[in-house]
C-alpha cells in the first residue's frame, strides 16, 4: 500500500508520465512480494533504516534485495528532515527504483514543537502515514493533536534501561494508552528485553498499540546486553512469532542490526533466515 | 569427537607438544560449541567442503567461524587424495588453528578398486571415521570389505536425477540395505528433491543407514530446479527436522551452497540461520 502511497506522492511532486511508468512497475513488483511473504505467513519483513547507518543508498538498496527485503523505515541520513522537495523526490525514486517501498520515517527525535511539525510535515511529503519517533513526554499532547489534524500514526520508539525518555515499551504505553488509537508503539525488541520487560508478552498486551516493531537479539537481558544476530542470544522468537500470530499483527516485523555495521549482510542475512524459518514452522 | 581424533591424529603426525597445546585449547573450544549446538537442538550443523570451491582454506575458514559452523567434510582441492603426510599434517593443523572440526571427508568419487583404496587410506590420515563418497555399484562389493577391515562408515551420496548412478537415495538404499551397517548414506536433500524423493520421507525410512545431510533449497522439484537459499525454494524444512528428531539423527546436518559461489556467505548466513529457525522452534 505504501508503494502506490509513494508513487502518487511522486506524482503529485511532479515527475513525469514517462519517468513515472517504470518506476510504476518496478513498485507493483515490490509490492507482489511483500504480498506473497504476507500470504505465506501473515507477518510481513521490513528493514530499519538505522541499520544502514553506515551506508548509502545505493548499497542499503542491494543489501535489502540481496535478503529479499522490501520495505524500509527511511532514516534521516538517506534524507534529511529538511530537504527540498526536488531531493525528496529524487531519494525516493531512486528507491522505488531499487524495488524498496518506504513504509515510514524514523526512528526521529522530537524535542520541541518544532521538531514535532517538521517531522509530520517531512512524513506528508515522503508520503507515509507512520512515523517511528521519541516525542519528549511533554510533547505528547501536541503530538496527538498531529495525529488528529493529519491522520498520520505515530509508533513511539523505547530505547532501553539508559534511556531517560521511554526504556522500556510500558513505559511508552502507560502514557499513551488513554490517548487517540494512531498513537501506538514501536517495540524495540532488543532495548525492551535489555530492559527486563519480556518483549512477546508487551505484544499481547499492548495488543492494537503495537504499531512497528524493532527486531534484533541482545546476549543477555542486562543493560550491557550487546546486539547480535537473531537467534544468537536469549530473546525467544518463536514466543514472539506466537505473540504476533495471536494479535494478527498487521504492521512490519522490521530488523535493526547495530552489530558489524560497516559488514553487515551476513549478519542481517542470518538474522532474516532465522526470524523467517520460525515464521515458516510456526505456521499462522 | 572428530577434534579430539584430528588433535590424535595430528600427534601421531608429528606436532611437537608446544606447537599442540594451542592447537588443542581451539579445537576444545570447537568442540565445546558442537556440544552447545547439540544440546540446545539435538541435530549438529555443519558444512560440505564442496560450499568452498571458490575458496581457499582461510577463507573458508573465516566463513564458517562467522556463521558459526565448525565442522567441515573436508573436499579434495583443499588436500589433494595424493597428499603427502607433511602436506595432511598442514592443512589439519590449519583448519584446527582456526576451530574448525574435520569430521568426514568427501565427496569422494571412487570408479575403480585403487579409488576406493585411495580414499579410504586418506581418510585414515585424515582421522575421520567417516567418508562422504560415490563408489561405482559394481564397487560396492570391494568397498563394504575396506569398511569392514577399516571401520571406516561410507555415506553414498545421491546427485539428482541427471546422475547416471545414484540419482535419489533410494537407488543407493537399494543396494546397501543388505550390506554391513556402516555402510549409508548421505542424502542432498536438493537432490533427492529433485529426483522426486520426498527428503523427509527418506529420512524416516532409511533411518539408522542415513550417516549425513546435504542441505539446501531448490526452486522446483524437477530436474532442472535452481539450487538457493535455505527456505527460499520448495523443500519443507519443518517437515525434514520433524523427520530427523523422530530418527534420532546422530550425523551432522551440513549446508552445500552452490549459488553464488564467489560471494556465498550471506547465502550461506541466511540458510544456516533459517534452519536453526525451525531447528528452535520444534524443539527436541
């Protein structure tokens, strides 16, 4: 849906019908996929865009066809918040040309109001009706008032047992629980297990607030835990899976890997083969 | 197991104790994963030198410590079956030095009486008990009398419907089953897939006589079907792990990548990762 989202967006920024065609199939295709991973097992895979940290994108392009990986939480290092429209434009024809829908912005830090409308307006012109972000606490009932006024979702983003904002996914949804229902969570499945709070049973009861999700392994469920490759360290994927299953989870199941940044395909690759297989058994 | 036997082996060749003991602390470090691997699942991974045509030994080394592999069925154009003793010496110190296990050697094609001689004297310098191989079927009679005198176990490897000999597995089961014990066989569940044999099904009716596995995916179940990534083809791999707890399965479980050759390791990370998805998820 966030391809056709994206090319009339591209459209309405003005490329031309016979620009347009091509990068009209090439998204249909994207899109097929993602159909077909859908229809074999109900969750679909994305890719956060803070995994390509390290790379442009043109890499981070073949990266995510190389593990057959359509979709991506575009990060502001691809495009920055600021850009003028002629850049958003061409960044996101080049990954529509790549075969790479963007599905949402994020992650994004907002610490005034300012950033808060500038990170709404950026999602607007990028044509996605998500974004993955920090508002600062106090910024929660303006963000709100976003949603509302623009329809676009917010998926707040825990960040961990050091995080002074949201450690742990509670911690997001005790002070979003009461608010409009496009205001939900990105679980961050590595940060959420590192802040002791058991990632599959946050799924089942934050339930229609879990918007996004964060995948990764952590090597103990301490603060010091290290990011490793899925099914390296201790988090239970196969309860997760179950979780999602249970829930009907309709959002992205999106890997962030923070290990080997510089080299990491195969750890990506591993970590995709992994969540896959369990997906695969699991069945649902 | 085979570590400590290489680690024998090796002595026997002529390692002096301080060149050993380093040796003898990594190997016991592999083996100690190999433990971990098979407590935690029950079915050990490894990897068919074959994977490794492209490479040479420390590439093919790095490949298997980063996808955390460490035992190998050593293929001839890594040690040549006419090695002399210092050359074998080298190479097993080399894999050792670098954590990796040579637990078979093979695939070993063996067409006349000298061949299977060949093969079973490199493996005893090798110190495996194990050898993956296709010994012609009029050889079968020859090659049963070397592992009696032996104890050298033969896995007769099957090579899709295209094969002359051995296309499925059940063309070798028909001619070993009346034969010693440790003679078996090692079913590529991509060939067999191919040839039309279900590989779990195989599995479960061969039982004790299936000595190792050569995994893989295959785009369709016919003779032209593309070899590819672990979970990406048509092969059922829950069904094939199902099959191997019911059987007890003692031998090891090793990826044959063949596409890609040149840059195999994020095909070789996403099957390794997807089979230990489904490995996890059955349990047992």
């Amino acid at each position: 849906m966030s391809s056709r989202r994206n090319f009339l967006q591209q459209s309405v920024l003005g490329l031309g019908g016979a620009a347009v065609l091509p990068l009209l199939s090439k998204t249909a295709m994207a899109a097929g996929n993602a159909q077909n991973e859908s229809k074999e097992s109900g969750l679909q895979l994305g890719m956060a865009g803070f995994t390509f940290a390290k790379f442009d994108i043109e890499k981070s392009i073949a990266i995510m066809n190389r593990v057959n990986i359509k979709s991506l939480s575009l990060k502001d290092f691809h495009l920055p918040l600021n850009s003028p429209p002629e850049k958003i434009q061409s960044v996101l024809a080049q990954f529509a040309a790549g075969g790479i829908s963007i599905y949402a912005v994020g992650v994004i830090y907002m610490k005034t109001k300012e950033a808060v409308d500038e990170a709404f307006e950026y999602a607007k012109k990028c044509g996605v009706s998500l974004i993955v972000g920090v508002p600062n606490p106090e910024l929660l009932d303006y963000t709100e008032e976003k949603v509302k006024s623009t329809n676009i979702r917010i998926a707040i983003h825990n960040h961990g047992p050091e995080d002074k904002l949201y450690p742990s996914p509670k911690n997001v949804y005790d002070l979003i629980k009461s608010r409009d229902e496009r205001v939900g969570l990105c679980i961050d499945i590595g940060h959420s297990t590192r802040a002791g709070q058991d990632p599959a049973k946050a799924v089942v009861e934050y339930n229609k607030r879990v918007f996004d999700l964060h995948i990764k392994d952590v090597s103990a469920a301490v603060k010091d835990g290290k990011a490793m490759e899925v099914g390296r360290g201790v988090i239970d994927f196969p309860a997760l899976v179950r979780a999602l299953n249970k829930i009907k989870f309709k959002g992205m199941c999106s890997f962030e890997f923070e290990k080997d940044m510089s080299d990491s395909l195969p750890g990506i690759a591993e970590s995709e083969g992994y969540f896959r297989g369990v997906i695969k058994t699991i069945g649902g």
